[in-house]
C-alpha cells in the first residue's frame, strides 16, 4: 500500500478480544473502522459465572461506543471481503487500506452467547440460571477447559446439586503436565463432581441444552450405563467464524475454517491484511489471551506500514497454558517460565483470574468505571 502522511483507513472484521484491542491501539493514528454484528463487547470468560449469578452478568457486557475516541464501530455482519475491503450483509461496502481479520469463533452457549443484542443476551443467560436453579442433577458433555469450569462455578453456588461431567477422551487435559490433572482430580472430588472420562453418550438428550427437563441417557460403554438428570449443557463444538472468506478470493482455509497466516500474521500472500485469534491457523489453543497477544503484534505492524517503516513484529505461537478457576477460589493453572512449564495453585488462580475473571481489565479497555 502507499505510504505517506495522509491517514489510511483500517477495516477490523470482528469486535472481539483481539479486534476490540487491535481497534483501540491503532485509533490514534488511523482511520479505524470496527465491524461487528453486536451492540457490545462480550467478555466470554466471565459467562459461565455469569449464568450462576444473575446479579453479576452485567459485568460481561461492554458498549462499543466507549471503545474508540476516533474511529467508528460499524454494527454489521461481513459477508465478503476483497483485497480493497469489505463488504457488509446490508450490501454496504467499506474500503480500507489495511483489513484486519478477527471474528473468532462460536462455541456453544452458555460458554458464548447466540445473540447480537446485549439486551438479549442477558435474559437469555437470566432465563438460563431460572433453569439451572431448579435442576437438582447437571450433566456436562465435555470435560475440557470449558466443562469443567463450568462445573467450578455450578459448585460454588449450588454444593449440593448433582453434577456430572463426561467426556469420550480416557485423559484429564492431555498436553499439561501430570500435577496439574492429579490437582484437577483431587479439587474435583473434593467438590463433588462426578468425572466419567473415557465416557461417550450414545446420543444427545432429548432436550435442549440449559432447559429443565429431566431425561435419562444411555453411553456407549459397554453395558450402556444410564445417566440421569435434569438439564445439560453442551461444553464442546467451536467453529470458526470465517463464512465471509468463503469466495476464495482473499485465502483459502484448511479444514477446520482457519485461516492460514505468516509470523507477523498477515494472511499468506497479502502484506496488508491480517489475522488474529480463533480464526487463525496458529499451532496453539484458542484462546483470548493469546488472541490480545496477536492485537499487539498487528497493531505495530499496521502503524510501522502507515508510518513508511517496514514492519518488524513477530509472533510464535506460545506453549501450552491456561488458568482454570474451579469457582471464585478454587482452580489450578500452568504457565511458561524460563525453567519450564509450571503449576500454578488454587490461590494464585484465583488471585490472577478466578476472583473477577478479568473484567476490570476491559473495564480499562472500554473506559468504563464500575463500582
């Protein structure tokens, strides 16, 4: 693209971790143009917390109009994009210097909401807790990260229900280190919560997810064991949010919808559009953490071009890691350290994360002060 001192205009497709954060960096040099369907910032690492206390769910939400003091927020849904731009569902188009790609992915609710109205959203998850309430006996189908946080936060507000967690893998976390799955195992039974590993249900239950209607069902173990509860929740099933890249003309991607990128995460073959987060092909979790990570990365590369400079950063993926809170006060964690992988304890989970799952750092993203 053409350097010089005139502003140039970027395009960020998705308001997410990473398109919020690229956004805000790059609004007092550019043009910054913020496309996303919704009227508000999700934090979906507060939602499952959200579910089990209502009064707090307000806390995952973020206007966008406090986000960028110079750029706009364009609420609209991608449906193509061409090396020049993008074009909108509305059949609206936005040219743009630099695109950055970030609309992540989806995953089942209540782990993200299916909404594009915060309004929505909220009494869904509202509606959701009602149930979840009632429900005496809880399944979980799928006990990764998700699942079993879940269970953590059921737990803490409801020790006495009935939860279970199953999953079709015969290991706890594969990838982390031995201490972390026997700290997970041993606060799991300590909270309750019946882990069936090595455990595939023959189908789904009859009734929606997150609604109360007790059923019984049946796994694939030999001798069929039969499960029963009242409600379920689905904690498996992300996809990525890439259906406007469908036409081909920016990229093709691999087969689970990712798109394929360099080290200063430019999509292959193009030096002026980007890509970051879920929808990346990055050999890491897909994480929000790792996806505000990247922002950092495209941000610099993005005002080194504007500036006339030649872009410098790059990105590698990072080793595995994660913060699992069990509940405000429980969970287990590993991280990086220059003498390798280490776990991290209950207590420093939840001062890191399990307290206020971060919502006072978007707090400070958003410019928002809540009491």
């Amino acid at each position: 693209m053409a350097n010089g001192t005139a502003r140039r205009t970027v395009a960020v497709i998705g308001g997410g971790y990473g398109g919020s954060a690229v956004a805000k960096a790059l609004d007092e040099e550019t043009d910054v143009v913020l496309i996303d369907p919704r009227d508000a910032f999700v934090h979906a690492a507060g939602a499952l917390r959200a579910l089990v206390r209502p009064d707090w769910a307000e806390n995952i939400f973020f206007p966008y109009d406090t986000l960028l003091k110079h750029g706009t927020v364009r609420r609209g849904r991608a449906a193509a994009v061409d090396p020049g731009g993008v074009t909108l569902a509305s059949g609206e188009r936005i040219a743009a210097d630099y695109l950055v790609l970030a609309t992540g992915s989806d995953y089942p609710f209540p782990a993200k909401t299916d909404t594009d109205l915060a309004g929505d959203a909220l009494a869904r998850i509202r509606d959701a807790h009602a149930e979840l309430a009632a429900a005496g006996r809880v399944l979980i189908a799928g006990a990764g990260p998700v699942g079993l946080e879940l269970s953590g936060e059921i737990k803490a507000v409801w020790p006495e229900k009935h939860v279970v967690v199953t999953d079709p893998a015969e290991e706890l976390m594969p990838g982390f280190l031995p201490e972390l799955r026997e700290e997970l195992l041993r606060q799991l039974d300590a909270l309750g919560v019946e882990l069936r590993l090595g455990t595939a249900l023959a189908e789904e239950p009859p009734s929606a997810p997150g609604r109360l209607k007790p059923f019984t069902v049946t796994t694939t173990t030999t001798g069929g064991d039969a499960i029963g509860a009242d409600l379920w929740f689905r904690c498996y099933g992300v996809r990525s949010n890439g259906d406007y890249l469908a036409d081909g003309r920016i990229t093709a991607r691999d087969a689970q919808g990712r798109v394929p990128v360099t080290e200063r995460l430019n999509v292959v073959g193009h030096d002026h559009i980007y890509a970051l987060g879920d929808l990346t092909d990055l050999a890491e979790a897909k994480m929000a953490g790792y996806a505000m990570k990247h922002a950092e990365v495209v941000a610099a590369n993005v005002l080194a071009q504007v500036r006339g400079e030649s872009p410098t950063g790059t990105y590698r993926p990072s080793p595995p890691s994660v913060l699992l809170p069990l509940g405000p006060g429980g969970g287990v964690g590993q991280v990086p350290t220059p003498d390798g992988p280490a776990v991290l304890p209950a207590e420093q989970v939840s001062a890191y994360k399990g307290r206020d799952l971060f919502t006072g750092r978007f707090a400070e993203l958003f410019g928002i002060t809540r009491d």
